[in-house]
C-alpha cells in the first residue's frame, strides 16, 4: 500500500463563548484547526485533525501545521501509511522537532490502518478496555460563584471531572478554590488547571493554604524545574500539562518525581504513535494519565477517545470535549460524543469519523 496524496483543509472552529486561561491572561475565540486526509494507491483514506489550541497557548499554531506540511508531505508520497514507526521517523528525519506538526498525518495513518484491519484504532493501539472514559469539564477563569455556576451547567450533562481553570491571583485563587472544594460532591473530581501562571513561591502558598481532597493541581508553573521546586514544598498531587512535549521530559518527570500525573495531549506530542510511548512508560512506571487534544471537532477528540480508551481507568483519569464548546459541528452524529458525562470510542474500523466536505471545502493544499 502507497500512499498517494495527501489533502489539507482548513477550518475555523469559533467557540460558543469567549474563554479564559490562566488567570484571564489567555483569551480565546475561535480554534484555527487543520484537517489532514491521506488517499492510498489501494482505495482506503483517512483522516486526522491538528488544532493547538490558540497562538498563545503553546509554542505550535495553526498556520505552522499547514507551513510544516509542505515540508513533509511531498516525502511520504509513495510511502506505506501502516508502517507508522518508518512515517515518524521520515517526518522527523524531514523537519526535525515541531511535533504538532505530525500529528494529523500520523492520525490519518492509524486511520487507515485500522480501516484494512477492520479493527477500531483503540483496538490497534491494544486494547478496549471495559470502563467508559470519564470526560473533564472545562471551566473558564472567572469569581468563585461564576466557576461554581459552570460546574453545575456540566454536572447537569453527566460530568463528573471538572477542569477549573485558575491562576494569576493567589488570594482569588485560594478563595476559587476553596469554595469550588467546599462545594464538590462526593464522587466527583476538581483539578485545578493554572496553566503555567504562577511562579513556585504564588503555587506553593495557595497549594499549602487549600484543603482539597480528590484533585489535583495542574501545571503550577512555566517550567519542570520550577514545578520541582513546587513538588518538594507541598503534600498536594501534581499533574504536567504544557511541560510535556516529549520522551525525554517524561523521563525527566519520573526521574525526579515532579509529577504523579501527566497530561498527554495528542497534538503537542506529535500523534499517537509517540502518544503511545509516553502512555507505556506512565503504565510502567504507576504515573497517571489524563489523554486528550489541545482543541479541535469531534474528530480530534475521538482520535484521544481511542488511546484514552486503550488504557485501564485505574491509570486514565480522563478525557477531554472540545466539541462542546464549538458552534460548528463538521462531523455531526459521528465519533466519540458525551454519554453522560463520558466518552466511549467508536466500534467501527479505524477513527470512527468522515468529516463532511460541505464544512471542510476545498483542499487548500494537495500534495500527489
Ligand atoms: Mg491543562
């Protein structure tokens, strides 16, 4: 099998309302996402999603898939798309680092891999286990009764794992939490998510001045060292986000026991190829795992719905629905989608999901 071209199309995916990170110093509106289809020489295609987020969250965006595309895709035409581990090793002999870069062409691999097998990519990837995947909230910055109120607009959808967003502000931050603690219900799960804005003196008082049991505290800081720093200074569970880009930092992270948790994000890693890497080394090593997207349709998330579903929920807490906060829908009734409050990965071959063209368009690049 050849692959033997490879399309690209762009999507604006506007959010529903403006959202807030990190102590309201990130504002979004809208997700530039990338969607990537690769045809092959035998009839079968398929397709994956790149969407990180916004310009401001992490260092890739959109416009850097579609510029690192036109490096890469020339060189895997003609190249065996089920032979991931030769396809990544290509990408990364061809433009070195920009792992975000990959990850659609790498998704639209395990697509069609599990299309010829007639097995769902979960089930490539090695197992589905039986447990549903618990999907987290997403709860923008704001005052204590606003983040309160949005907890309880997705309890009301089945949600048991809330993802509060806080940061910026130690004494707003500690009475957010403090009231967003006081009010959880038994069973239910709160992390707490700064998204990198406090420094380790800031995350060091709140997280030893708060009384929250059952969460955990989300990539306190910009960088391992400073979240170091945090890990020896505090009893509270902490979970890397941001920090996490490659093998090397997860192994830096067990090492010196930053973290008990990592946040696997598809896109920022690269696919789900490297994805599955990092996920046997936490299962090895007894690191928790949460697995989603950096943003993107339901085709994204049913691309982390598959590896997040491939492992034990002892190990998984959780996923991630960025569908839920879009207006636009380009796969509708298709994929993984919320089932009280929980994402199971589709039972058909491969992704599970065909994007309709009457949203994508035209191809804005084609490579043949
Ligand atoms: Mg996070």
């Amino acid at each position: 099998m050849k692959i033997t071209r490879i399309s690209v199309h762009q999507l604006d995916l506007p959010l529903a309302k403006p959202y807030f990170l990190s102590g309201g110093r990130l504002k979004f509106e809208v997700l530039d996402s990338t969607f990537v289809r690769i045809d092959t020489d035998e009839g079968t295609h398929g397709w994956g999603e790149g969407c990180p987020w916004g310009v401001t969250y992490l260092p890739a965006h959109g416009k850097g898939i579609r510029a690192g595309l036109e490096e890469i895709a020339p060189v895997l035409i003609g190249e065996d798309p089920r032979q991931l581990d030769r396809i990544n090793r290509l990408m990364d002999a061809t433009l070195p680092g920009h792992p975000y870069v990959k990850s659609p062409i790498d998704i639209a691999c395990w697509d069609i891999l599990g299309k010829i097998s007639g097995m769902p990519v979960c089930e490539i990837l090695g197992a589905r286990e039986p447990d549903p995947v618990p999907i987290a909230s997403s709860i923008s910055t704001g005052s204590p009764t606003e983040m309160m109120a949005d907890i309880q607009y997705y309890r009301d959808k089945g949600y048991r794992v809330h993802s509060a967003k806080v940061g910026a502000n130690v004494d707003l931050d500690i009475a957010r939490i403090t009231h967003m603690s006081e009010n959880q219900q038994v069973g239910e799960k709160i992390f707490y998510d700064v998204n990198r804005s406090w420094l380790p003196r800031e995350a060091i008082t709140v997280m030893n001045a708060v009384d929250a049991a059952n969460s955990w505290f989300e990539q306190p800081c910009e960088t391992l060292d400073e979240i170091a720093m945090v890990r020896a200074r505090t009893t509270q569970p902490i979970c890397v986000d941001e920090g996490l880009h490659a093998f090397t930092d997860l192994n830096r992270i067990h090492r010196d026991g930053v973290a008990e948790i990592v946040n696997i994000k598809v896109n920022r890693v690269g696919g789900l190829t490297k994805a599955c890497r990092l996920r046997d080394y936490c299962l090895e090593t007894g690191i928790s795992m949460l697995i989603m997207e950096t943003g993107g349709s339901v085709l994204a998330d049913t691309a982390a719905a598959h590896l997040a579903q491939s492992i034990p929920s002892v190990s998984c807490l959780g996923t991630w629905s960025c569908q839920e906060m879009l207006t636009i829908d380009p796969a509708p009734d298709q994929g993984a989608r919320n089932i009280d409050g929980c994402f199971i990965a589709p039972a058909e071959p491969g992704l599970g999901v065909e994007p309709a063209m009457e949203f994508l368009g035209d191809p804005i690049a084609v490579y043949r």
